[in-house]
C-alpha cells in the first residue's frame, strides 16, 4: 500500500494568454508548466516550492479541478479526475488555503459551521444520520484536533489564530480526504503557533494515512516536513528532489 | 542617557478600556534609541508590538487609551523651537500642529499591509510629493518632483518617471512596499519605524527589502525600530534585540549575544522551534496553555507573565514579579538569574 500512487500528474502543460494593453490582441503566451510529470505516494508530503509567479497556485487550481490543463491527465487514486463527480471529487481532495480564517462564516457558531460538515459527510457517504449520531461525530472531531467543547459555541472572530486554523482543519478533516492540499498553511501564523501547527499535521498523516502537496516558499519547512520536494521554475521546467 | 539618545522611553505603561474592561497592555517599557542605531522589537502577534510603535508616533486612540510613565524624543534637526518633546506628558498639551510635525519628519512609520498604506485612486508619486510638501512647504513643483525622482531612485525601483506615474494596483507586493519605504524616508526622519515590513511579502522578497533598508538607514543616519515577529529574518540587520512577551520585555541585549546565548525561557523556546532538515522526523518544541488574558490584574502586576507556559519555572515565580537582571550586556526578567 505504501509504494501505491495516490495522485499521478502526467505530462501536463499550461500557458496563459498575454494581451496587449490597447486592443486586447493575443501577443505572447506565458507558458507555466511544459510536460509536467510527477507522483504522490499514499501516505506521503510532496512540497512544492517555487518564487510567486512560478505557478504554485495554478498547479493546485488544476489538481483540484478549478481550472482546466492545456494537455496532460491526473489521476487520483486509480481513476482520471474528470470521471469524478463533485461530490466524490470532495471526499478525495480537500484544500487548506493561505488565510484559513475566510473559510469560518462570521455569523454562524462554530457548532452549526462543523454541524454542516458533518451532515455533508453522512450525505456524500450514503449514511443514515440523527441529531445523536451527529454531535457523536462533532465530539470526536473536537478530539481528534484538540479543541475544547467551549469553541462550539463561540463565533469565529472570538476564538485565537491557533483555534481558527484548527476548526478550519477540523473542517476539511470531517469529509476524510485522502489528500489535502496545504497553501501556505502557516505563513499568517507566529512562530510558537507554526511548530504547533506542524506538529498537529504530521499526527494527522499518521491517524488518518493522508497525503499532502504543501506549496510554501521556504525551503527549510520543505526540508522538514515533505518526502518529496517539487521545485518549480520560471518558464516551465522543474526538479524533484 | 547618553548625548546620542534621541528616544528614551521609561517605565511606559499604557492600557486600554474596552467593555468596562481595563487590558494593561504595555507595562513597564524601557528603552533608550540612540542616534544611527538599528533595534528590533520581536514577540507573537497580541503582545503590543503595534501599540508600543503607535504609541511612540502617538497615534492610539485617545478615548479608550490611559498612558504613564515617560517618553520623551530629542529633536536634532535644528528645524524646530524644541530641541526636547515629552510625548507622554504633554501630549494633550502638543498642538495638532506639533504632532503633525514630528509625524513623518522627525519619526515616521512604515506599516504592516503596503497594500492598505497607500491611495488607491492617487498615483503613487503624487503620494510621495505630498509627504515632500506637507514639511517643505518652499519647495516648487519642480524641486518637489526630483526629490521624488530621487527618493524612488533610491529605493531601487526602476524607470523612476514611469512609476511615479503609476497607481498602487499596478505595482507588485515589493514596489508598493519600496514606495511606502521611500514615504518613511522623503523626509530624513531621525527615527524610522518599521511595523512587520515584509509579513506581507514573499521569502525571495524579505531579504532585499532588509537590506535595503538597511542601507538606506545607514546612509540618511536615521536610527531603525524594526517591529517583528519573526526573530530568524533579523539576525542580520540589527545591534540590539528587544524581546517582548503580553507587553513587558523579558529581554534586551546585542543582537549576536541573544541569538548565541538566549537567556529567558521564551527566548530559548522562540529560537529552538525553527525548522530545517536536520530535525526531520522530531517532534518540534510547543509552549503549553494559551497566553493569559491581559485583565487578569491579579496575575499580570503579581507573578510571572510566562509563569503558565514556563517549563522551568521554581516557586518564587508564582509569588512575586521577576525583577530585571543584567548579565554582562543582556538584560532579563527572569528569577532564574537572581
């Protein structure tokens, strides 16, 4: 199981159009990725790490079906991403954006915020649910990330950007993804609070057998925390350490 | 005090009223700036690093803030009456004039988000001219127009005429930031704060714009206050280091010696839980509990303010307040030191 791919990107490629400024004419192409090859082993980090600009956030646009390749083909766990329904596609792939926080909706409790999650989960899944089973599920979530039973009821904006980015983790984590997607997970975060986080994510790998891509551009977290390392170049080309 | 100190802040307390809540924010701040000389204020984001610059540039709120202690700046410019302001004492006796004049010309400030710190609908070279004329009122246009030429030659932006005509959404996260740099500087301000320059930016970005303005500093001999929570960017680009934990600073000293021998447990902690290869597959250092809540008078004015999440804590912590100790050129608020 551990050498099994989870997600395979084959030969992809991806050019933006660039216009000019007076009549809107095509007059370039910006190429991101030419040929773009690479693997994420099940239960694995693969680090992506490139300058701003390179394409780090058009590569996960693409992975998570936001935008379309030029050519190439992904294959998540077994199977073309494009042969996946949306309500499938979740439950295999969740993303962690930047600032985590834009994912609590500030005038819901964090209660209904993980109750919807929940109930999302016995939907995509087929499963029977009651009031029970739920706040059965919200209380393991709560264990499983840490967090006290006091969040539920409090409002995003009155918990710490410790908390937050654990309810928004807590979140992603209650469909059982078998990938996620960090984007600069910690970048907003003060130091004591980063190695709080990273220690947080590699329990996580451990407990539920995840994968992650975690794009960052410092190359001493990817040291630490990814198996793999993907560095992206201007112009398209690449390496994989 | 010495002739060269041209700030000197001492036992600075400064709190906030908010919801019939008093939150002592900063306690007990001391710090003296010299002339040319390069400081950073580090510590987690809630800690009053913001506020202690605010304060400094006088710039909280006055309603709901309650100020002591002193803060006094010297002037030598020789452009005003005064060559003494004590900010704190007299600030609600300062004109709006005053404050207006050492804002921007004697201390001035680059904020945290480059982004939120300039026009949107005013061309970034207008932006510059501005701050020229506000304090240069018998410059003419022309004279107005080549400082900003020059102030944006300086800050190593390319075709200077071509992005003094620019708008901030043109720019990228780097050339706004040069630009709200070259704002701070138009002036030759004695002081320049610097609230988290480069949160906002990329890794390959940060170190440039250090350097820069570094340089910049050395070369106008203004004197630096670099405000950050990220104590690893700053190794080189500083004398001393303040490290500040819920508004009180556990320790002070030169820049090479904190980083070579941290004395209090924060410090220890802060430098320890950077990550790099050689720590693969080890756990990384957490501090335990939360950071308590700054109401909570009878913790804060009796026992250790990191008695909660200190690992080598001993029994006097709990019963009374660390005093200052100096070991050497370091200054620490720790009874471990005693």
């Amino acid at each position: 199981m551990i050498d099994e791919n989870i997600l395979e990107v084959k030969s992809l490629s991806k050019s933006y159009s660039v216009y000019s400024n007076l009549l809107q004419l095509e007059i370039d192409k910006k190429i991101i990725f030419k040929n773009l090859s690479f693997v994420l082993k099940f239960n694995t980090s693969l680090g992506v790490l490139g300058a701003s600009g390179v394409g780090k956030t058009t590569l996960i646009k693409i992975v998570s079906r936001i935008e379309e390749p030029d050519s190439g083909e992904i294959i998540l766990d077994g199977k073309n991403i494009k042969e996946y329904d949306y309500k499938e596609f979740a439950t295999k792939l969740q993303l962690l954006f930047q600032n985590s926080f834009s994912m609590l909706n500030p005038r819901y409790k964090i209660k209904f915020l993980i109750k919807e999650r929940v109930k999302q989960y016995f939907k995509l899944n087929n499963l029977e649910y009651n009031k029970k089973i739920i706040n059965q599920k919200i209380e393991e979530l709560l264990e499983i990330t840490k967090l006290p039973k006091t969040v539920l009821d409090a409002y995003p904006y009155q918990l710490s950007g410790g908390q937050k980015q654990r309810v928004a983790i807590l979140l992603i984590i209650s469909l059982y993804p078998k990938i996620i997607i960090l984007d600069e997970p910690l970048s907003a975060l003060d130091i004591s609070l980063q190695a709080q986080m990273l220690n947080f994510f590699l329990e996580l790998k451990e407990k539920f057998k995840l994968s992650y891509i975690f794009i960052t551009h410092d190359r001493n977290l990817a040291e630490y925390f990814c198996d793999n390392i993907l560095v992206l170049h201007e112009g398209g080309s690449y390496e994989i350490k | 005090m010495t002739e060269n100190t041209i700030l000197k802040i001492e036992n600075l307390n400064v709190s906030f009223k908010l919801n019939k809540k008093i939150f002592y924010i900063l306690r007990d701040i001391n710090i003296n700036i010299h002339k040319k000389e390069k400081i950073a204020i580090v510590g987690e984001s809630g800690c009053g690093k913001t506020t202690l610059a605010n304060t400094i540039l006088l710039l909280n709120d006055e309603v709901i803030t309650d100020y002591s202690g002193n803060l006094e700046f010297f002037s030598t410019k020789g452009c005003c009456k005064k060559n003494k302001y004590e900010l704190i004492k007299q600030h609600k006796f300062l004109s709006k004039d005053e404050i207006k004049h050492i804002r921007g010309n004697h201390i001035s400030i680059i904020f945290q988000d480059p982004f939120n710190a300039l026009n949107p609908v005013v061309a970034v070279g207008k932006q510059i001219d501005e701050v020229i004329l506000n304090h240069h009122k018998e410059y003419n246009k022309k004279e107005v127009y080549n400082s900003t030429i020059k102030l944006l030659e300086m800050v190593n932006l390319k075709e200077p005429e071509l992005v003094y005509k620019k708008y901030p959404h043109q720019l990228s996260g780097g050339q706004i930031q040069r630009i709200c740099i070259a704002i701070a500087i138009a002036n030759k301000p004695e002081i320049i704060i610097a609230d988290e320059p480069t949160t906002a930016l990329d890794a390959d970005l940060k170190d440039s714009i250090l350097k820069m303005l570094k340089d910049l500093v050395d070369k106008e001999t203004s004197a630096l206050v670099l405000i950050t929570h990220d104590i690893s960017i700053i190794k080189n680009y500083v004398d001393y280091i303040f490290i500040l934990y819920l508004g009180e600073i556990i320790e002070a000293g030169k820049t090479i010696q904190v980083f070579e021998n941290p004395l209090h447990p924060y410090t220890q902690f802060l430098l320890s839980c950077y990550v790099d290869a050689t720590k693969k597959g080890k756990k990384l250092p957490t501090l335990p509990y939360d950071p308590i809540n700054l109401y909570d008078k009878n913790f804060i004015f009796k026992k250790c303010i990191f008695l909660n999440r200190c690992s080598k804590k001993i029994k006097k912590c709990e019963t009374l307040k660390p005093e200052v100790f100096k070991i050497e050129s370091q200054k620490v608020k720790c009874w471990l030191y005693e």
